[in-house]
C-alpha cells in the first residue's frame, strides 16, 4: 500500500491567517501581533566581539533573526555609479578648481554641484569645465567634471594670483563659457576679483542661492541678503549646493583650436616666497587638516604625542581621554567638543561614540586604529588598522623615519 503524503489542515489554516501567532515561523515572514502589526524583539540583540566581549549591535536592533553579522565584503563595496556623459558641448560653464594638498576642497565641490545644477537645466548640451593649476592627487570622476583643463609649470606654482588670471583670460577668449563659477574663500576669492576686473565684468560675491531670475548674496557683514541679478562671475558661499554624487563623470582633457600662451607675467608685483611652517599644536582644532587623535584605547601616552610630532598632526582626543586628564578641554572632537573637518582624521582607540561621529561628520578621510573590528568607528573609517595601538603606531614611527631618511638620501 503507497504512503501518501497527508496535508496537515491546521498548518494551511496558520499560513492562511496572518494575524496567528506561528504565522510568521510557518512562512518565514516577520511575526506579527494580533493587530497585524510587526513585532519587534524587545531584548537587546548581542554579538561576540574579537576580544570575546559581547557588544550591543545597533546597527539591527529591529531584526527578526536575533544576532547579525556584517559582511566586511559587502559592507566594503562600493556600488558603480552610472556615467554622466555630455558627447558635443555647444555651451561651457567654467569653475576655478580650488585644491588643498592636490586634492579638491568640500567648497570646491559644492561650486561643481552648483555648476552641474545650472548645465542639467539648460536645453542645450551644457557641460561643466574645470580650469586647474597644478597636479591632483585624487581621482575627481565623481566631483562633477564634465571637461577638464590642467595646467602645469613653474609660473603656476605656488601663490600666482596674476599668472592664474591671465590664464583664465585667455580661457574665456576660447572658449567663451557662459558662467564662471569660483568658490567665495581663500586664493580662489581674489582670484575672482582680479578675473571680474580682467574681462570688465562686475562680480557677484557671497552668493548662496541662485533662483530664476536673480541671486540671493549675503553682505560684506554678513548678517544681510541682498538681492541682484546674475552675473558671468559668480564667488559662491559653501553649502551653496549639494555636491555630485549620483553620477560619474567623464573629466575628459579639452582640446583647445587656439593654444594657451604659457608664460610668466611681465612686471608682476608678487612674490612667492612659500608657505611658512606652523606648529601644528598651535592650529585651532576646526582648522587642523590633518588631525591624529586618541581614545581610551591608548596606554602608551608618550607615544602619541612622539607619533603626533613625527607625522607633523595636530593631536585630538575623544571624551573619554579629556575626562581621564590625558588631554585638555580644546582638543576634545566631537559635537560636545569641537567640530572638524580635517583632510585627514587618524583615530586611535575610539570606539566611536554617537558625538564623536557627529563631530567628524565632515573630515574627507578617517583612518581608525582600533582592536574591535566592528566598531562603530571602523565603520565609518575609509580605511581600517586592526590591533594593538601601540604595535601599530610604532611601525607607523619606523615607516616615516625611513622615509624621511630616504628622502634625505635622494636630496644629497
């Protein structure tokens, strides 16, 4: 006699009814209560650290399967943006690419979101030109740079307001860009100026919102709005727009019909005579761009301070080491301390605290050192140093050293 397979009905009836409470281990959906709406686990959801430790994982604290790990893999990749191609331009808008150490600066970026804003409105094919003095260290795919324009040479180097106006002169004469777009703040400011009076043009400054007809730019106060038209030179404030980040960008050379005249200007008046050097305790904490700061995971304090004065960083700390007395009030980082936006932010031994993640919101680059490899820090870090700080740091110190032995080696 065969064996056949009996439907068991009480089953069917729990699958059928959603409000039931086994409902949800039958079809392997969310358990739900008897108002139908989804249950949520009450008791924390724990996970077993590198060190045995159990931490709380508030990454999933709703989660239906009680205890999740991250992928690292997963959590690493990054997703491929489509490509923003414009294939033949019949109009330009031109941005001066303000750098800081080769790399573009967050005002920079949000002038390229501006820019972009302007071309996409535009019924004919706009696309976004960069003009730039000097070498990138940094790939700008994502920046918002349609065609790019570099320029490279001694008269370029350094503080040359005069050459980089001429320059952008005879840009203008070539390619006639309906728009230049600089950002309101450091070189690129006075290069705007010395541009607005090059081609006869009145610049607006201080402008933080461009709308249909006019522009919105704060006084030199900086407490006032004062509305106006546009104009061909505009000096943006930062947070003007948000910058790129939805698409790819082809920043492809522009070919130019008529070649730049390189030379150096006649008669200038200024001279570079480089940057000077700043101790870099002496650099206020929302200043500092490249910042190594500490945490309750550093023993060894004479280290940190030898590391910090070798790699030339201004030191910062966590709450837990200000409140300890390992570091004074100022150099607390965080949202009840001081918020930075260094280039560069090493963080040693910090788990990473809801405020102190806050307080690094805008740093470009975050390094964490730390013994946790799923800490809230190390999440948030670009790159990652798993172990001892000690150890880490004081391979670190070797590394430079023979670096800077090498480099005097190759100078002599």
């Amino acid at each position: 006699m065969s064996e056949l397979n009996r439907r068991d009905p009480r089953l069917s009836w729990i699958l059928r009814n959603r409000l039931h409470p086994q409902h949800g281990e039958q079809s392997g959906e969310p358990t739900r209560g008897p108002t139908g709406l989804l249950r949520k686990n009450p008791r924390p959801q724990w996970q077993e650290g590198p060190s045995g430790l159990r931490r709380l994982e508030r990454l999933n604290m709703g989660g239906a399967a009680g205890i999740t790990q991250l992928n690292s893999k997963k959590r690493n990749e990054q997703p491929v943006l489509p490509l923003h191609q414009v294939v033949e331009p019949q109009a330009y808008i031109a941005v001066w690419l303000q750098t800081s150490g080769g790399r573009l600066t967050s005002h920079c970026k949000d002038v390229l979101g501006q820019a972009q804003q302007l071309a996409v409105a535009r019924e004919q094919p706009t696309a976004v030109l960069g003009v730039l003095c000097g070498e990138l260290k940094d790939s700008i795919e994502g920046a918002g740079v349609d065609r790019l324009l570099q320029v490279q040479g001694p008269e370029y180097d350094g503080y040359q307001p005069e050459a980089w106006s001429q320059l952008c002169s005879q840009v203008d004469a070539s390619v006639q860009p309906l728009y230049w777009l600089l950002a309101d703040s450091g070189e690129s400011a006075e290069l705007g100026r010395r541009l607005g009076v090059a081609l006869g043009e009145r610049p607006a400054t201080g402008v933080w919102k461009l709308e249909a007809d006019s522009l919105l730019a704060r006084n030199g106060a900086g407490n006032r709005d004062i509305s106006r038209p546009w104009s061909r030179i505009m000096l943006l404030l930062e947070e003007c727009a948000l910058p790129c980040g939805e698409y790819r960008f082809d920043a492809s050379p522009l070919e130019l019909e008529q070649k730049l005249a390189l030379s150096a200007p006649t008669g200038s008046r200024l001279d570079d005579l480089g940057r000077v050097a700043v101790d870099p305790a002496e650099i206020p904490m929302a200043e500092a761009e490249f910042i190594l700061s500490a945490g309750n995971g550093i023993h060894d304090w004479d280290q940190f301070h030898q590391a910090a004065a070798l790699l030339g960083a201004s030191e910062g700390a966590s709450r837990v080491a200000v409140d300890d007395g390992f570091m004074p009030r100022s150099r607390q980082v965080g949202a009840t301390g001081t918020w930075v936006s260094a280039r560069v932010y090493i963080a040693v031994g910090i788990s990473g605290a809801v405020q102190h993640l806050q307080g690094i919101g805008k740093c470009e680059k975050v390094v964490a050192i730390n013994k946790d490899a799923d800490c809230d820090m190390v999440k948030r870090a670009s790159l990652a140093a798993i172990g001892d700080s000690s150890e880490i740091l004081s391979a670190l110190m070797k590394l430079v050293e023979a670096q800077s032995l090498q480099e005097v080696s190759d100078a002599a």
